[in-house]
C-alpha cells in the first residue's frame, strides 16, 4: 500500500511539475503604454496636461479586457477592465456601461457599437475598442478576451452549474435575438444556458442597465467563489480547453492556464467587482 500511494504522489508531482513547466505569464511591456490626453480648445498646455501618470509597472500585476459578444446584434454590452495582481492574489473588475457615450463618425455613439462598427468597415473590432478604451482610462490594456455566448454558457457547465440567488422572476423573450429567459426566483444551480439568461436579462431594474450591470457581477463574483474552491480544481483542464478554443483573445492555453491558477490562489474576498 505505501509503494502504491509513493507511486501516486510521484506521478502528481511529476504532472504538477509538467503543467507548472507549461503554463506562462503574459509578455507584456515593462511600462503601461498610456494615453496622451487631446488638448481642450482655449486651455494651456500646462492646465491640460495635469500629473504624469505613474507608468513603471508594478511586478506580477496584469490589465485585461474582458468583452461580451452578443450573437444577437454584435454589440458588446459587457465590457470589463480588470487587473490581475499575482503577487498580492488579488482581482479587481470595474464595467464600462455599454451607452457610454463615445465620439465617432457614425450614428450610434455608444462604447458598444466599436466592436460592430469596426468589423462593419473591415476591421477586427478588437484594436478599435481598444482605442475607445484607453482614451477612457487613459492606459493601454494588456490582454484582451471577447467571450461569445457559447463559450460562456459551455465554461459554465463545464464548472457543473453556478449556484446564485435569482433575486427576482426573470421573463423575457426575443425571437429575433433568439433570447428566452424564464427563471423563478431563488437559490438555485444554474446551467449554462440558465446562466447566459440571468446575465442578459434586463427588464425591471429600477437603474436601467446598472442594474443589469450589479446582477453581471454579482453572479461572476458566485462563479470565482465556486471555482476557487478546491472542487473546482480538477476541472481547470476542461475550462482551458473551452477558453482557449472559442475566444477572441491575444492569451494563448498557456496564459490562460496562468491566469486560472492565479485565480485559485485568491482568497473569495480579493477578487472584486
């Protein structure tokens, strides 16, 4: 018995050390690439240009774009800006709500029409986006994810379910988006596609789409805590798979691998919506 059980710790340790030899942070830059603010009509250069940003990049520390692409229409209402700090084991995620407004040359002026806009005129969505982004936070981001919907509700499943609490009857259907929720109120196990309704749904909020917004986080800060436990983590092969698979994103299986472990290193309280 104590051969076989020496076995198999070896034979874990040896696939930890192959899977720890494997996964790889992000290359990024060793300063922020920031935004250069326009000047305003009539103010010095002085008056505009304020403080300096501080652009040395602290050690272990990621910026990543997490974007939402709805099949429907080919807006991207869900936009997120996260920075990943794998020294401290912290995550900490703000949205940019999808009617922020936004100065281009056509007619829909919203932070959620880029993506489309730019595909529309023979672009990859992505770098215009991008853009808009940093002209809004005034830094560049490292990484970037534009998740559909299939992969969202497949790593759901693949995580078996999410237990949230549906804070409210959620009814809604759109045949030409071929969206249809229809979810009781309660604690319960969502499936992916059970999911992918709870975090579209956007009807009866008193705050309009901020509402929808507090929802999106509530039910991703339940995913993080229920992958960070330790059942979770023999699916993280499963998860890399799928993600790796169906995203556009500039991370390769090897970075997303790193970013999952980070993950699972967090306490439940330091990764924030």
């Amino acid at each position: 018995m104590c051969t076989v059980l020496g076995v198999f710790a070896l034979t874990l340790i040896g696939l930890f050390s192959v899977y720890m030899l494997w996964e790889k942070a992000p290359d990024v830059d060793s300063k922020i690439p920031t935004a250069t603010p326009a000047a305003s009509a009539g103010a010095t250069a002085e008056a505009d240009n304020g403080l300096p940003f501080d652009t040395e990049r602290a050690d272990g520390v990621y910026t990543i774009l997490l974007v939402g692409n709805d099949q429907g229409n080919g807006n991207t209402d869900t936009i997120m800006v996260g920075k990943i700090d794998t020294v401290q084991h912290k995550m900490d995620f703000v949205s940019i709500p999808r009617d922020t407004l936004i100065n281009v040359n056509w007619d829909v002026r919203k932070i959620n029409s880029v993506y489309w806009g730019s595909k529309n005129s023979g672009g990859n969505g992505i770098d215009a986006l991008r853009n808009h982004i940093k002209r809004l936070t005034g830094f560049d981001v490292d990484c970037y994810a534009v998740i559909d919907l299939k992969v969202f509700m497949d790593t759901v499943d693949a995580l078996g379910g999410v237990y949230f609490d549906v804070p409210q009857a959620m009814d809604y259907e759109d045949a030409d988006q071929n969206l249809f929720i229809h979810l009781s109120p309660g604690y319960q196990l969502l499936d992916g596609n059970q999911a992918m309704g709870v975090v579209r749904f956007r009807s009866g909020y008193a705050n309009g789409d901020l509402g929808r917004i507090e929802m999106q986080h509530n039910f991703l800060k339940a995913c993080a805590d229920q992958f960070i436990t330790l059942g979770n983590i023999p699916n993280i092969s499963k998860v890399v798979n799928i993600l790796a698979g169906g995203l556009d994103t500039n991370l390769s299986s090897a970075n997303i691998a790193f970013f999952l472990r980070q993950a699972i290193q967090c306490k439940s309280e330091d990764i924030n919506f």
